[in-house]
C-alpha cells in the first residue's frame, strides 16, 4: 500500500467541523523537592527521518517497525522554565465598560468578557508547572491580565450595573483576584515552589507588579479582599534592593497628582496666560455644555483623589514626601474651586432632566471626591497627630510636627467650606486637645481656629442638617445639591437698630501711625492685617505684639510689609437716569403725571401751620424795590429749619455792605426794630407772615431815605488818574469794596427769589 493511498482513505469530515483540544501533559517531577527555577527535566519527542530506503515495502512491516523506520526519537535537557513547555493557548483582553454609553450599548462587554473568562479559567486549572511558563513566556498572556488592571470598575461604580451586566463583572472580578493570588503565592506544595526573590524580580520583569499596580489592586481589593492587598503591598513595599527606586516611583506619583489637580483645575475654572499646559485624559472644556464631559471631569477627579488615598494608607513614607512637596497645603483651595465652578455649571440646567440617570451619577461622584478629600487631607492631620504622640517627652522633636499640624489647619481655615466639611467628620477640638495634652501648646492658637470655625455660617448650616436628620457626614455628603454650595444666605437676627460701622480711612491711619510709633520696625501693610485681624482694635493688637502672640496666619507675613493702596476704580460713565425707571406708554402719559406734585404739596401742607390772624396784604407793591439789599433772616433759628440755602445767602456779603455805612444811631433804630420784630414772631414758625416782613422791610427802607446825604453818598473807588497819587479815603474804599464785593454774578437773584418763596411771598 502506498503512502499517497492511504491519505485519500483518511475521512477529514469524521471531525464533525470540531477544533482540536490540545492536552497538555504533566512531565514535571521534582522528587528532590527544589524550586522550579533549579530544575531541569528531559524532554523527548520523534522527528522523520531524512534518509528512507527507496524500495521499502510497507506492507510487509508493522507499526513498530515502521515508527522505527520512519522516526528518530530524540532528547534533551532543558530547565523546567523554558518556552518549549508552553501549550497553544489564545488569551482575550479585557472590554471596558463605558458608563457615558447607555446600557444596550455595551453589549460588547458582556460577549469579550465572556472570552475573558475563560483565559482566567486557563490560568487557574493548569497545574503549577504549565502556569509559570506560560506567565513568564506567553506575551499575550501578561497583556491579558494587564488589560483589566488598566480599566477596572471602582466599587463605587458597581452599583450601575444591572443584570447579566453585573454578573459578568463579579464573575471576572473574583476570578481575576485568584489568578494574582497564584502570582504572589509562590509556593503551592513541598515540591512546587520558588523562591520568592526570584518569582518576585520575574513579576517587575513582566511589568505585572510597580507601583501603580499595586495601588490600583490595592484600591479595587481593598474593601473585599484586605489581606491579599496586605500581601501585595507588604511584597512590593517591603523589598529592599530597589528601595531608591521605589523612591523615585512615589515622587512621580506625587507629582502625578499635583499635575492632575492643577490641570482640572485649569480645565474648569480656566487656565492663566502663561500656564504650561499637561495633556491629561480628559478633552478640552466644550464651549456647549455637555453632562458626559462633566462626568469624565468628575471621575478623574474621583479616581486621582481615591488612589492617592490608597497610596497614603499603605504606604506611610509618601506622606512625608507629599508634605514636602506642598501637595496638602493645595487641597483645600482645588476643593473649593472646581466643585464652586462645577455646582454653578449644573444648576439649573434642562440636561439633568433628559439625561436623569447620568445627572444622578455626577452628583454622586461628586460627593464621593468631596469626603475623599476630607478623607485625604485627614490622613496628613494623623500623621502629625501620631508623630506628636510617639515624640512625647521630647518637645525639641515635637515642635516641627505640630507647627505643620497648626499649619495645616490655618490653611484649611483659609477656605470655609472645606474646613467646615472637615469639621463635621472629623472634630478638630478633639484633635486639638490630643495636642495640648503630649505638647505645651499657647491654646491661643488652637481656640482660634476653632472659634473662627464655629462662626463661619456653614458650620451652622452642616450642624442642622446633621441635627435634624441624624445623619453622618458621609450621608449628608450624599444629599449635597447644587444650591448647597451657593453661598448660605443669613438670616435677619433680632438686634439693635443702630449698626456700628467699621472705622473710616482716617481712624484706620491714625491707628496705623500709633502702632508704628511704638513699633517703628513693622510696616504698614502688617499693622493693617493685624487691625484687620483684631477689628480694629488697637490696644488688642498692641497687646498681641508685646507678648508675641498673633494668630497662625499672620505669622507668615513679612513683618515689614508694606501698604500697597488698591488701584483707583475707572469712572463710571454718568448715566441720565439713575434708579427705577417709571413704567409710561408714550411722553405724554409722562408730562400728565402729576404725582410727584402732588405728594410735595401734600408734605407741605401737612407741615403748615394754619392761621387766621393775619391776612395776606398785597397793597404794597414791592416790583420796584429791586436796589433793596435783601437782609439774611432775622432769626436764626428758624433760618436754620425752613432755608435750605442758608450757606448761600451768609456767604453773599452784598447784602450786607451798605450797612456799613449807617451811623450809631441808624443802627441802633434797626436794632430795636429787629429786636420788636423778634418778640412778636415764633422762633419755630414754618413761615413767617409776609405782611409782617413786608412791614420790617418797609421800616428799613424808610430809615435810609431819612439819613442826611452825606452818608448816602457812595464811596470814591476812581480817585485821580494813575499817577498823581491817591488820597487815603479812596485807598480805604478800594480795599474795602475788593474784600466786600460779590462773588457771584447779578447780585444773587437766585439767592433772593429763594428766601422770598421759604417765606410764602412767591407761590410755589
């Protein structure tokens, strides 16, 4: 029988279309009981000959004879981790879940994660030999496990996942969890086993254990499984021979971090001129607003922050570095800014409606990032708390960790809201007494922060809802809506009428120039905070200078600062009607309205008092009496009540001018008519009889007529022409009419028309 004979007998459709299950077989043995990696094992396998008789009958010969014939067995020693043990396998990556995408969208991630599945399958059923060869030899292998370290979902995403969705999921978060469990255990029976060096240094080779590994695991673990994470962080952590690189690997995550935060920072609330910009895995704020940007903005966000807590938990030496690096002392400020700019980008939006389910997922991470912050910013307080305890009886080691105790305090108290939300988790009285009672703390400081906090309107606002609804901050944290970050409106409390006002510009120089007078050393710029501090009280911050005893925050500013004044405001534009404007159709419904004419003619009348005693005498007709120098009111007090230009008719010494002139006797005679004409009127009468002025007046008049010429005569101000010299009674009239000669033009008619309509002789 000939060999192409017996290949057209082979039926190739007895398979049935099946695949072809390759089974791996076990040839490992190790009866000496040594790690894997010192093992050599033989392997054997048969290869076609190259030299075949030509005239071999195959007919005559049995199977053994031909595989004799036909094949050559061969032989070799090969170490017991080599890439000639591994199996055909195919491995499949992980699918991402995309929670922007509706779920009928993802239908993707139930079908590959399926194949997933059973890649894990793979790795957990082989035996302990197949298992580290194919980890240390199969690329796809390590890119499979890999995939799902990159995109894991967070356990606080898991509760959006429904149905078939979320039993995927579990099933792929439990399996996974055993196949890094058989990665870090490295001994499964006496005979299978390695030694931890080495399986360690194989893992960083494959790039399946670093830093950023680790604390993803440890972050997605650490709330089902902690002692695997103790395991995996103590292995990594723990490892001496790269602890310089380990180091290095922490200050790059540390500055990670600090670069997210000032990016969405930027991205947010908008980036300065002359900032750097680091590309980072969120787009460019959209000039349209859009829900899912402000999603992957606040799941960054979320993500950064809940890794960086991770990284602080297990890992205490990090504290120090992000200490060092300044990153807590940022915290509150991101804090306040990007979720202020977030919440005022949400309210009041139609989109939060239409796109309910997502809206509600924004809000919730919201929340979450806000107590991961206090979370955060809390271990850092711990750490300096801790520190303290451990130094006591040493107060010369104890005073750096509590300045950078009080430090961070002062700068959370910078910005309200967070210290507030801070306050409420975790109390920051208890943790100052903690400090007084290991340090001998001035509890100035600490009280300080504490009533500073107590004061500010949202301590009072988290205190009702945490009264009212006995809840946790944790609870409260998760009915935050947009209006609970808009500023708390303060209610009107119950108090006097008056308010006392701060000091103005001069108050506040004077008491400048007094503190600097004692203290010729500080600038003006520091004795103004400290004023500020103190409201503004002198003696208080004179006090807290002598013994040395300001607050925190104004220790930090330079003794000598100086004032700098604030740039001048640029003129408004002068606008042709201020206030609320009437609501009128056309101008003629305008000029018709009369009621500003009527509201003043009713305050007028109400405050006049009406009289019969005297009726108005218009005989004496006063049209050619304009060379009469109108007189100021006799008495002044009623000048002082119904004469709103008072200043104007005192300052005017036209009227008083020819006055001068009148002899002792004339004068007299005005005097004793002044002195009539008080007693017979009211000092507090609104409006003087006209009749009775028309009568002064006419007396006056009557006076002047009646002296002798010569002392009518007016004064001689031309003299002889210039040159030939001036006589001294002109000199005396020249100067006498520049110190007494108006200065206003047309003799103030204005002046005169006013005094006459204060007292009724001109109809309003």
């Amino acid at each position: 029988m000939e060999l192409i004979d017996s290949f057209k007998d082979l039926n190739i459709s007895d398979n049935n279309g099946t695949d072809v299950v390759y089974n791996y077989l076990n040839v490992f043995k190790n009866p000496n009981n040594l790690s894997i990696n010192q093992i050599h094992l033989e392997r054997s396998w048969y290869e076609l000959r190259k030299e075949i008789p030509a005239d071999l009958d195959m007919s005559r010969l049995s199977d053994q004879e031909i595989n004799k014939r036909f094949f050559e067995r061969k032989t070799e020693i090969i170490p017991a981790l080599d890439k000639r043990w591994i199996t055909k396998n195919i491995f499949h990556k992980y699918e991402q879940y995309v929670f922007t995408l509706k779920q009928e969208e993802n239908i993707s991630f139930i079908t590959n994660n399926t194949l997933f599945i059973d890649s894990l399958d793979f790795f957990l059923t082989c035996n302990y030999h197949q298992f580290w060869c194919t980890i240390l030899f199969q690329p796809s292998a390590v890119i499979c496990l890999r995939s799902f370290i990159l995109h894991p979902i967070p356990w606080y995403q898991t509760v959006y996942l429904e149905d078939e969705y979320a039993d995927v999921y579990n099933t792929v978060f439990n399996k996974f969890l055993c196949v890094y469990k058989r990665l870090i255990t490295f001994k499964e029976s006496q005979s299978e086993y390695m030694a931890e060096e080495f399986g360690f240094k194989k893992l960083i080779e494959k790039k399946l254990i670093n830093l950023p590994i680790v604390i993803s695991l440890a972050f997605v673990y650490k709330n089902s499984d902690i002692d695997f994470v103790n395991r995996l962080t103590s292995l990594y952590f723990n490892d001496t021979s790269q602890l310089d690189f380990q180091i290095r690997e922490v200050e790059e995550m540390v500055n990670q971090t600090l670069i997210v935060l000032e990016m969405i920072g930027g991205h947010v609330c908008g980036f300065d001129d002359n900032a750097v910009r680091v590309p980072i895995s969120i787009k460019e704020r959209p000039k349209v607003f859009n829900l899912a940007w402000i999603y992957s903005v606040v799941n960054y966000l979320l993500n950064t922050l809940a890794l960086l807590n991770t990284l602080l938990q297990f890992y205490k030496p990090a504290i120090e570095i992000c200490l060092n690096k300044g990153l807590p002392y940022r915290m509150p400020f991101t804090y306040i800014n990007v979720y202020r700019e977030l919440y005022e980008m949400l309210d009041g939006r139609e989109e939060l409606k239409v796109q309910k389910e997502l809206s509600d997922r924004v809000f919730d991470e919201i929340n979450l990032g806000r107590s991961e912050f206090v979370d955060v910013y809390h271990i850092f307080i711990s750490y300096c708390l801790d520190k303290t305890l451990e130094a006591v009886g040493n107060t010369k080691q104890q005073e750096p960790i509590v300045e950078t105790y009080l430090k961070l305090l002062t700068t959370a108290l910078e910005d309200d809201y967070f210290i507030c939300d801070y306050n409420m988790k975790y109390n920051v009285a208890t943790q100052n007494e903690i400090i007084e009672s290991c340090y001998p703390l001035d509890t100035t400081r600490t009280e300080f922060i504490v009533s500073c906090i107590n004061k500010f309107p949202r301590h009072k606002r988290l205190q009702q809802l945490s009264s009212l609804k006995k809840q946790t901050i944790e609870a409260i944290f998760k009915e935050f809506r947009p209006p609970e970050i808009n500023e708390e409106i303060i209610e009107p409390q119950p108090g006097p009428s008056h308010v006392k006002t701060g000091p103005d510009d001069r108050e506040i120089e004077i008491m400048i120039r007094d503190i600097i007078d004692m203290f010729p050393h500080l600038g003006d710029g520091f004795v103004l905070q400290c004023l500020e501090a103190y409201d503004y009280n002198s003696a208080d911050v004179i006090n807290a200078l002598l013994e040395e005893n300001l607050p925190p925050h104004l220790c930090d500013i330079p003794f000598d600062s100086i004032r700098i004044p604030p740039e001048p405001e640029p003129e408004k534009p002068s606008l042709a009607y201020r206030g609320k404007k009437p609501d009128y159709d056309d101008a003629l419904q305008l000029l018709r309205d009369k009621r500003d004419l009527q509201q003043l003619k009713t305050f007028v009348l109400e405050g006049v008092q009406y009289s019969n005693d005297y009726l108005y005498d218009d005989e004496y007709d006063d049209r050619f009496d304009d060379d009469v120098p109108i007189k100021v009111a006799d008495n002044p007090i009623e000048e002082e009540i119904c004469n709103p230009n008072h200043e104007e008719l005192a300052s005017d010494t036209s009227y008083s001018s020819d006055e001068e002139c009148m002899n002792g006797k004339d004068s007299n005679l005005e005097n004793n008519g002044k002195q009539n004409s008080r007693a017979n009127s009211s000092k507090m009468n609104f409006c003087e009889d006209p009749a009775l002025v028309r009568e002064r007046r006419e007396a006056r008049y009557r006076s002047k007529e009646s002296q002798p010429h010569s002392f009518r005569k007016k004064a001689d101000v031309v003299g002889k022409p210039k040159g030939q010299g001036q006589e001294e009674n002109v000199q005396k009239a020249r100067d006498k009419k520049n110190v007494h000669k108006s200065s206003r033009a047309n003799h103030n008619r204005k002046g005169g028309a006013q005094w006459k309509r204060n007292r009724g002789m001109i109809p309003s």
